[in-house]
C-alpha cells in the first residue's frame, strides 16, 4: 500500500463519525449508504475527475469501516 493511504482512509473515517456521529446503525442502513457512496465513486469516474473519484472511494471506505468497526448492528 502507498504511503498515506492508511492516513487517508483513517480521516475519512473519523470525518464521517463528526458528520454523522447519530447514523442509524441497522444493516439496511449501511447498504443503502455504501450503494449511494458507490454511485457518487461510478459517477466520478465517468463525470469527473480522477481526484474526485478517489476523494469518494475513501467515503464509502469510511461506510464499510464503521460497519466492520461495530457502528452498525
């Protein structure tokens, strides 16, 4: 893994519990979050550019840690 991908997804990931530290933790919920993060990344790929495609793979990243991390139940 490159240098500072793990710092890039650690602060994506602690962005997302400041903007959205009530989130409802149901399953349904995660995916419903993580299908529209996935559309934002297949948007950017097409529509944007290659930066802004990155910038929203990290937030669905962010969805997926904070369900492996136990924020959703």
């Amino acid at each position: 893994m490159k240098p500072g991908t793990i710092d890039s997804i650690v602060e994506h990931v602690r962005h997302a519990r400041a903007k959205h530290p009530e989130w409802r933790k149901t399953q349904d919920y995660v995916v419903s979050v993580a299908e529209l993060e996935w559309n934002e990344v297949r948007h950017a790929m097409a529509w944007e550019s290659r930066k802004r495609a990155k910038e929203e793979a990290l937030d669905l990243i962010a969805v997926l840690v904070r369900f492996i991390e136990g924020d959703a139940e």
